[in-house]
C-alpha cells in the first residue's frame, strides 16, 4: 500500500464528517429518530436539484443552502403530519422520506440532462474526488469538503458543548423539560436543523444512502457500550473517526487480495462502522450477547446450586441418601437442570467444598450445610408468609417459594422471621431450621 497525501486529506475529511455526524447522532439514538436521518439524507436531493434548476448554477453555497431548507422541511412535515394527522411517527416519516426522495431522483435525472450531476455521486458519495477541489488557505491548497466539513463539525460541537443539559432533557424525559421551562419543540427543531446541515456537509464525501450510517451506526455501538451519556459522545466519536480511517485504509487494501484495484470508500467506511458495532454488540461489558448469554449462564449455575444445596438438605432429612445414582437422577429431575448446567453446579459446589461424594451418596460439608440451611429456612418462611398473607392453598406453596429462596438474602430472611413470627414449622409440617451463624445456630 502507498500512502500519498491524497489519501492523508481523504481521511482527513472523512474523520471530520464522521465527528459532525456521530455527535448528533447520539441524540437521534436516544430520541429514537434514527430514521429521521435517513430520510433528512435522503429528503435533501430535491433541494440540491431544485436550487440548481431555480438558479442555474452548481455553486456550493446555492447547492448547500436548497438542500438544507429541504432538509428542515423534512422534520417539519414529518413532525406536522405526526401531530395534525393523528399518524404513528414512523408512518409520517415513511411519508415524507419516500415522496421527497422519489421527486429529489426525478428532478436529479432531470437536471442531470443539462449538467454533469451524476446521480451515483448523490446516492454513494465521491470522497475520493475531494482532494481534487482545493481551496487556497494562508497559502495552503486544502480541500473544500474538509473546510466544510470540519466548520460543521466545530458548529456541531459548540451546539452540543451549548445546548448540552437541554438537549439531555429533551431527549431522555420532554415532560420533565417543559416543567423546568426548556421548550422542548424548539431544542427538537434546532437538533433537525442541525441534522439537515451536517448531512448537506457529508452529502458530498458519502451521498445520501451512506450518511445515515456514519450519523446512527457509532452512536448506536457506543450506547452498547456505556449508558453515560458524556461517554457515550465521546466514544461514539472516536468509534466514527476509527471507521473513517480503517475504512479508507481497507478500500485500497481488502480489494486487492481478490484481484481487484480498490473499492470505493464511503461504502468502506459504511462496512467498517457496521463490523465495529457486530463487535460491539457481541462483546459489549454489559449489553453484548456475550456478555448477557455468560451473565445468564452465571445465574442459572447459582440458582442450580442453591437447588442441589436444597435438595441434599432435603434428602438427609428424609434419610434416603443410600443411592448416589438415584439420588443423581432426582436432582436432575426436580432442578430441572440439563447435563452441562447440572455438572458445572455440582464441580462448583465441590470445588467450593459445601458438598463432597462420600460411598453412600452426596454429604455436605459444614459450609454446605451452613448455605443449605439458608436455602431451606427462606424457602419454607416464604411458604410460611403466603399462606398466612396472600392465603395461598398449602398445595400452591412450593412453586412460588421455589422462586423467591433465590432473591431473598439475610436482611429479608430476618424481616420474614419477624412477620410470620418465627415459625418452627411451614404449612406443610415441616422443620423450618434456625439461622445458622458463624459461630453456630443463633
């Protein structure tokens, strides 16, 4: 691969497209209006065709200025169509995205027939062309789309860095907002105001179809990440920039490995933003399936150990401990556990040393009798408070005290004592057993 400094100002001006993006993007997620994006992106085309067929010219201030407008037009309507029609947001949007973007292609074709305006740049983007339109800047030649893009993206951080408290309120509770005197229509049309701006700005580096994801995909990935909203800002940034450069990075090099040239790079930047937020969404901390699919696993081992705890306890009460197969079988049977989830319990619990084989079976140990105690005892003070205050059938007991021995920890165990007046014995005549402290039984 060689690097030219075409290359270095294509990155440039694809990371400050991204930054301007992904800092309102973060808003849209929260506000759930990824889709509003969308159809600004895409609602923008009739004002570009438009104010070249008004004008005449392709100046980028004029082309600039007609998208815009059409792009404010977009959240307006949609918003009035929204509240004045009685239609579910989502359907406004559908509305409004589809008959603008369907009149933006027509009089793009139109326009088309009288200047060279390549409807595939509008869709896709020409990033690649950026270095060509230069602008000279205290004797530097610098690319006009990065002057653009990086004046946006100073805006967009002034507006957030400005209207950040508002824009946090309106966006997680508007009712709270309008109590504390925010009008949170405003703060909602400023935000639509800035979004048709930043698209209009990244319009030309990736077109209308490819915005959207540099605006929605690293603010959706850092919200995965982090439920701040300050962080998430910030990491949806920096996620943005990354795609940006390995998107670059990766249309000139992945090609090559099936024989081709290169590719073209705003869809690159596109792919790239969707592969981190895979990523992410598998191995986020708190959020990923990874993590979530472990967490539960995790929780499924301890309830399945407090089950076999409950269920040795149980057995060398009944004296019936003489089979360690059959006594295998019913465990698995009564916790309902499946093979893996059943053996994992049962190591852990050995490797913890509460339980131990011994000839005739399972025996616990005096810590496993210590945590098989607790088990029991909030399990049958459960069954002790709900027939005695919900007035549940004495058949009815042990399903939902099945439930409640695994949420309950010593302070509640102590408040069920206290209420039911610390019962010897549950509804069914059994033993329920006394607390077991560190020191011995209390």
């Amino acid at each position: 691969m060689q690097w030219t400094s075409l290359d270095t100002w294509i990155v440039v001006t694809g990371v400050l497209s991204a930054v301007s993006c992904a800092l309102l993007g973060n808003f849209m997620v929260l506000r759930r209006l990824s889709m509003m994006g969308d159809a600004i992106s895409h609602a923008v085309l009739p004002g570009l065709a438009i104010a070249f067929l008004v004008t005449g010219s392709r100046d980028s201030v004029t082309m600039f200025i007609g998208a815009a407008i059409v792009g404010v037009l977009t959240a307006v309507f949609t918003q009035s169509i929204h509240y004045l029609g009685k239609v579910e947001e989502s359907a406004a949007m559908g509305v409004v995205f589809t008959t603008l973007f369907a009149l933006g292609l027509i009089l793009i074709v139109r326009a088309a027939d009288a200047v060279d305006l390549d409807p595939g740049c509008v869709l896709y983007g020409a990033i690649e062309l950026v270095p060509l339109d230069t602008k000279s800047v205290l004797g530097y030649e610098i690319p006009r789309a990065a002057l653009t893009t990086g004046l946006v993206a100073i805006i967009n951080i002034l507006f957030v860095v400005i209207f950040y408290k508002e824009l946090k309120l309106t966006s997680f509770d508007p009712a709270l907002a309008t109590t504390l005197g925010i009008n949170s229509q405003l703060m909602h049309y400023l935000l639509m105001t800035a979004v048709a701006v930043t698209a209009v700005a990244a319009f030309e580096c990736v077109g209308s179809i490819l915005v959207i994801a540099m605006m929605i995909v690293p603010a959706a990935s850092a919200h995965l990440l982090t439920d701040r909203l300050h962080t998430m800002i910030l990491v949806s940034v920096i996620l943005g920039s990354a795609s940006a450069v390995l998107g670059h990075v990766a249309a000139i090099t992945v090609p090559k490995i099936w024989g081709f040239e290169d590719t073209n790079t705003a869809g690159m930047i596109a792919v790239v933003s969707g592969v981190i937020f895979f990523i992410t969404m598998l191995a986020a901390p708190r959020h990923g399936v990874i993590s979530k699919v472990l967490h539960q696993f995790i929780l499924s081992v301890r309830i399945a150990r407090e089950d076999i705890l409950g269920l040795v306890y149980r057995f060398e009460e009944m004296g019936v401990m003489d089979n360690v197969h059959e006594v295998k079988r019913l465990m698995k049977q009564l916790t309902g556990t499946g093979p893996l989830l059943y053996a994992t319990a049962v190591a852990s619990l050995r490797h913890d040393g509460k339980i131990r084989l011994v000839d005739q079976g399972f025996q616990l140990s005096a810590p496993g009798k210590k945590a098989a105690n607790s088990v029991i005892r909030s399990h049958r003070l459960w069954e002790s408070y709900l027939h005695r205050y919900l007035k549940y059938p004495v058949e009815h007991l042990h399903f939902s005290a099945e439930r409640l021995e695994h949420v309950t920890d010593d302070s509640m165990r102590e408040r069920l004592a206290t209420r039911t007046d610390s019962p010897t014995v549950d509804p069914h005549g059994k033993t329920i057993p006394e607390e077991i402290s560190n020191g011995g039984r209390k």
